[in-house]
C-alpha cells in the first residue's frame, strides 16, 4: 500500500513517526519508542531521507539512558540500516 503514497508523504510519514518514537522515549516508553522507531528506520532506509537520518539521530540522543538495556540494543538494530547509509 505504501508504494501508492507518493514518496514526500512517506517521508513525511517517516519523520512524524521518528518524532513520536522521541516522545514516547522522553515520556519514558522505551519499548514503545522502539517500536515506532522501527517504522520510522525502515521508512528511512526506503527513501534514502536526510531529515529522517536527523530525526532518528534525535531518537537515539533520547534513548541514550536505555542504551546498555536490552531495549537500546533493539534501537541500535533497528537503525543499523539507516546508519549504514550514512
């Protein structure tokens, strides 16, 4: 279905999701920032989206407390592929 959304939608998409993910992170939901985080990188890595790569760079900086946890490895594996890209 997302090949039908026209691609600056999608990036549009990607960031608005990147920034929830960061909001849920800073309300203290890291499990639910990763989940929303993981769209979010997929979008990016399908579009190839500089903005997205700052917005989820953003993510990370806010997940950073979660970092060591098994949750922030999930977060950094999620993003491999956008940072990969890089």
């Amino acid at each position: 279905m997302l090949e039908h959304v026209p691609m600056t939608a999608r990036r549009d998409r990607g960031v608005y999701l990147a920034r929830h993910a960061a909001a849920a992170a800073k309300a203290e939901e890291p499990e639910h920032a990763v989940e929303i985080g993981r769209e979010a990188a997929q979008i990016a890595v399908e579009t190839g989206s500089a903005r997205m790569r700052r917005e989820l760079t953003a993510l990370e900086r806010v997940m950073r407390p979660w970092h060591h946890a098994p949750v922030g490895r999930e977060l950094a594996q999620a993003l491999a592929p956008v940072n990969e890209r890089e």
